[in-house]
C-alpha cells in the first residue's frame, strides 16, 4: 500500500511527525480501523450498523492512514447512511434539544433543564470517563428515564419549565375543529416523523374524551395536551 | 505481627470455619422470594483506617501525627474501643456502635479490589463490574446476580406478573432498584433495574396526569421499537406499584430521626420501599464525599455522622424487617496510610466493607490484619488488601440468596476457601 510520506493523518507534517508516523504505521492494527469506523457507524447510521459499511469504513480508514475526513466523506456518502433516518434513539440531551426546537423556545440558561436532563440519566457535563456518554439506546432508554421524558414533554407544552418559553398562540393558535382534523398538521409542525396509525388514534380518542368532559375555555387545552403526547410519542424519541 | 499472632488473629476474627453469614433459610430453590439485599457504594474512597481505626497500630499513629483518631479514652474525640482491643470505631459513627456490640453489624477490613489502580475511574469499574480488572465487561455484577438467581426463582413475585421470574427481562415488578438519578454501572445490564432519586419522580405528573398517562401507556404499548415499547411498560408498572408506596408511604418508626440529607433520604425511601413489600430483593444507592485529600478529619466528621445516622435509621425504620435484610457497604478504594501535606490522605488500596442485618455473625472486624509496617503495605504506602471485595459479595449471595454458583457474576473468580466454609 503507498501513501503519501509528506502527509499523516490528512495532514502535511514535518519530518519528527514523519519519524512517529513510521512508528505508528509499523503498529497500525487493524482492530483499531475497524474500532473507530463501527463508533462513527454507530453515531451516524445505527446502533447495530451493517457489516458492510463497517468494513467499508474501515477500508478507507486503513488506506487513507486515518484520514477521518475521507471516512466521513464514505460514510456520508453511504445508501446505508441515507436510509438511516428515526434508526436510532435520541439521547437525552438530542431529546431535549429537539423538543425546544420544535416549538420554537427560549431558554435563558436556568438550572431546573440541567436537573431534567440528569433524571434522564444524561446529567451535563458529566459523562462517564473514559467512554463518554453512550451512543447506543439500550443506556438511555429504561423505565425511569422515559417517564422523565414524559413528564419534560408535558411541561414543556404547559410552558411551566422553568427557564423555558415559547410561544403558545404562535404555535398553535391557528389549529380550530376536532382534533383529528389538526393532528397531522401539529405533528408535521413539530417534526415528529410520520404517526403511527396507533399513536395517531389513541391521541385522537384521548382528546375527545376530554373535551367531552371539560370543554375548552381558552381555547388551547386540547392543543397543550396534544402537543406534549406528540413529544412525548415513541415516534419523537426517534433519532 | 509475627505468623502466630497472625493466626491467633484470625480465630479471634471469626474468619474461618465461622464464617461471616448464618445460613439464610429463606431459599431461591424453594420458590421464596429472595431477602433483599441493600447495597451503598461509598464513591470517592472512604478511609477505612478513619472509619475503623487500628488504635492498637503504633505505625497508625506515626504515619498520621496530625491526622489519626486517637485510642479510645485519649480526648473527646477519640475513637470508640471494640472488643477485641485491636481496632477503635471514628466517634462520629457512634450510631452504629449498638449494633455491632448486639451482633448485627461486623466489618471486613483490609479488603478492596486486586486491581492495582488509583484511579476513582478505573476502580469503580473494576468493583463494579465484578471482575477483578481481568477483563472489561459493560454489565454489573449485581445485575447478572440477579439473573443467576432468578434461574432458581420459579414463583412469580407478590405483585409481579407470572412471565418477569423465569427471564428477568421484564419490569414487571421492583426487583431491582437504585435511589439515585442514574442506574450505576454495578446494577447494569440484561435484568431490568429502575434508578429513581425520590419515588415521586417516578410517575407522569401535571394536570390530567391520569388521563394522559394511559394514553401514553397504549402509545407505548403499540411502540414498534421493542426497548422503548417494553422500557415503557416498566414505567407504568412501576409507577402502578410506586403508587401503592406512596399512599402507604409509612412515616419513619417512632424515635427514628433520618439525617436532612442526601444518604438520609435515599435510606428512608429505601425502607419505604421494602416496607410497601412490593417485591424489591435488591436496592443499590451511593453516598459521595469521601474523596479527603484536604481536611480530612472536618470531612470525615460530617460524612461519617451523616452515614452512621442514615444507617442506623434505616434499620431501626425496618423494625423486625430488618432481620430478613442485609446492608453492605463497598467503596472502590482506601486511601494512604500517610498523611499528606494538605491535611488529607491520597488514593490507596484497602479500605473497610461494613456488612449488617439479621443474617450477619456480626460484632467482629473480619480481617487478616497483618499491621501497618512499611514493609507489609502494598508498594510500602498503603493498606494492602488481604481480602478481595468479590469474596464477600460471593459470600453474601451465597448466604443471603441462596445463590450456589457464582461464576457467572465473578467470573475467573474462585472465593477464598478460607473464608467460603461458613
């Protein structure tokens, strides 16, 4: 395999650098390309990627000598990548963020998200050394930390986040009728990917039988409720 | 400390063919839910030497003029004497003096992980992922603790459904807990385990709670992602179960004061949580602040009070329930014999397991004590470790559990003979 000497890792690099290239190069392990090309698959595509890619990713880490810019640009690349779409869970911390986006909040930086985000079981700034914050489901998704997504989703579009604002009329003040004629409408709103028929139907049947019960006041009850049970669907915790 | 003294040491210990455990009668094998077991990690490395003091060590006393506890009857603040004349309790643990003098608490000193590592990291992976530092493994001892058991754990349990027993794999019931925001690395793995800090963070709040919590409940139900669908299923079964300890939520005992602190009311709800008997075998919760490397006896002083008073509440709170539990405490490492030059102790090797409950021959400093002399300390600087943390879980498990095959949990791990032939 050739390579080209006045370049490591992507880099050019003076003769010390070449000096160490040569002894890294003569300790370049094979375990180590396929390490990384399965955490970068893992990050990007699933937490189970194919094989393929795996290997794919590897190949071009071996023979670029770790140019991570070249695996990216095959990873990127990659039908595997394309199709990767809601494969994967959303961290905590990818959950939270995603939620304020989608409705369009503010935040001025108070300390009771922290707290949320630690219930979740990702506390910031605090990741487990030397590994990191995990990047496979099974180490964010367990019993408590979804009721804690649960219960962030519903204060989340109760607005009662301390810290966190958006604006409700803004969001949802143009959704009129039965709820089944706006759904879809909010899900596209707050980019949660498409419901499934389940979801979609018992969110619907919920907030009948609660405007049954109370009708509307202010107008927006129905739409808060069903805003927080859209983020707080299986289908938001999708990457 | 010459051979002989050694052994003469080690019968006045009860190490040996006494053992530390009576026999538990409550079996696996025979269907019976398992006793629970209460696990407190101490994270930061607790000075085992603070905490159970070897007053009859000269070299105590010179490797820590400024820092040692001194023996009992030398000032206010001298440690508080245990039969056996060798080893002192810090005064501030005072709380637990009455249980050990009756029996029901013991320690094991000197012991700790074979891992040769100061790093608090490195050092609570290795305790808890129970191997030894042999090999890397993601799961935690005790949670493939509990699937071994449950191999022998036919009868579904109190409130549980029939199908959780056989695989583990289900949150039907409480089995497992951990009062603490994050389930640590030594509960991890295949056998579901909640981690809640308080049990009210464990239930969908806000207005309509209840409404909106079952249609959560069926959106999950119809989740087509099998961890999210059955992790949700945990939740709501939880809280169900949650629910019966809240409105039960015994008041503490009468008398029984926990500490205002973090311990104080991850214990109370622990005892809250077996007093409910909704099933829970096995609760695992943390106390920090150990870490003395600066004003080490200011620390100890408040930590050792609060710990004493949060133990000692949590089982005077369990009254005659706390016959049917054992508590052990477990932390990833001692720290120097020597004090250091801020008023502190650095990162060491053995340190002290405290082990308590109906079931414990307590009343004894479980030890192969062989002094503090340069010459016996691990790399001439700290407390060698002469027992391995991993023969006292065996032991536990074994005893407590009734749990005949450990390797599975330690594995690579052969318990001590000496010490398995209680």
């Amino acid at each position: 395999m050739q390579m080209d000497h006045a370049r490591f890792w992507g880099r050019r690099c003076s003769s010390t650098a070449e000096r160490w290239r040569d002894r890294l190069k003569a300790s370049w392990c094979p375990s180590t390309a396929r390490f990384i090309a399965t955490k970068l698959a893992q990050k990007f595509v699933s937490d189970e990627p194919p094989q393929s890619l795996v290997e794919r990713l590897a190949g071009t880490f071996s023979a670029s000598y770790g140019d991570l810019s070249r695996v990216y640009a095959d990873l990127f690349a990659s039908p595997e990548f394309a199709a990767s779409a809601e494969q994967k869970t959303k961290t905590p911390l990818e959950f939270v963020l995603s939620a304020l986006r989608a409705v369009g909040a503010s935040y001025d930086g108070s300390k009771p998200l922290a707290k949320v985000l630690e219930q979740m079981g990702q506390p910031l700034y605090q990741a487990e050394a030397p590994t990191g914050y995990r990047e496979v489901a099974s180490a964010w998704v367990n019993a408590g930390g979804l009721v804690a997504r649960l219960n962030f989703a519903l204060s989340l579009a109760e607005n009662s986040l301390e810290g966190v604002h958006f604006e409700q009329a803004s969001l949802l003040g143009d959704l009129e009728g039965a709820p089944a004629d706006w759904l879809d409408r909010l899900a596209m709103r707050v980019l949660v990917p498409p419901l499934s028929e389940s979801t979609r139907r018992t969110i619907v049947a919920t907030l009948a039988r609660e405007a049954e019960t109370k009708p509307p006041d202010d107008g927006l009850v129905l739409q808060r409720q069903a805003l927080g049970l859209l983020l707080g669907s299986p289908e938001f915790q999708r990457q | 400390m010459s051979s002989f003294d050694r052994r003469a040491w080690l019968r006045l210990a009860g190490i040996g063919a006494l053992g530390w455990l009576a026999p538990s009668l409550a079996r696996a094998e025979t269907g019976v839910r398992r006793k629970p077991l209460v696990v407190v990690v101490q994270r930061g490395a607790l000075d085992g030497l603070s905490w159970v003091v070897p007053h009859g060590d000269d070299a105590y006393y010179s490797a820590r003029p400024q820092l040692a506890v001194p023996a009992p009857g030398r000032g206010a603040d001298a440690c508080l004497p245990l039969p056996g004349g060798r080893f002192g309790l810090h005064p501030a643990s005072q709380p637990l003096l009455a249980l050990y003098l009756e029996g029901r608490l013991g320690f094991v000193h000197a012991v700790g992980t074979p891992a040769a590592t100061r790093s608090h990291f490195d050092a609570q992976d290795v305790l808890e992922s129970g191997t030894g530092g042999a090999s890397s493994r993601d799961d935690g001892f005790l949670n493939r603790a509990l699937r071994s058991a449950a191999l022998h754990t036919a009868a579904p349990q109190a409130a549980g459904t029939a199908s959780s027993a056989a695989t583990g794999s289900s949150a039907a019931t409480l089995g497992a807990v951990a009062i603490q925001s994050r389930l640590p690395r030594i509960l991890r793995g295949d056998a579901s385990a909640l981690a809640f800090e308080k049990l009210t963070d464990m239930r969908v709040r806000g207005p309509a709670a209840k409404l909106v919590g079952k249609t959560f409940e069926e959106m999950y139900a119809g989740a087509v992602d099998e961890a999210l669908r059955s992790s949700a299923s945990g939740a709501f079964d939880a809280d169900a179960l949650l629910g019966r300890v809240r409105t039960r939520a015994p008041s503490p005992r009468d008398g029984v004061v926990y500490p205002k602190s973090t311990l104080g009311r991850r214990m109370r709800q622990i005892a809250q949580l077996l007093q409910a008997d909704v099933g829970v075998e096995l609760a695992v919760t943390e106390s920090g602040g150990w870490d003395t490397h600066v004003d080490q006896n200011g620390r100890l002083q408040r930590g050792l009070t609060d710990q004493a008073q949060a133990l000692r509440a949590f089982l005077d709170d369990l009254g005659p329930l706390a016959q049917e539990v054992c508590l052990v405490t477990v932390t990833e490492f001692g720290r120097t014999v020597a004090q250091n030059g801020s008023g502190g102790t650095d990162h060491g090797h053995g340190s002290v397991m405290m082990v308590a409950g109906g079931g414990v021959r307590g009343g004894a400093v479980h030890s192969r004590w062989d002094g503090l002399e340069r010459d016996v300390l691990f790399e001439q600087r700290d407390l060698p470790i002469t027992i391995d943390q991993r023969d006292v879980f065996a032991h536990v498990l074994r005893q407590h559990w009734g749990l005949g095959d450990t390797s599975l949990v330690l594995p690579g791990f052969a318990a001590d003979p000496l010490l398995a032939l209680g």
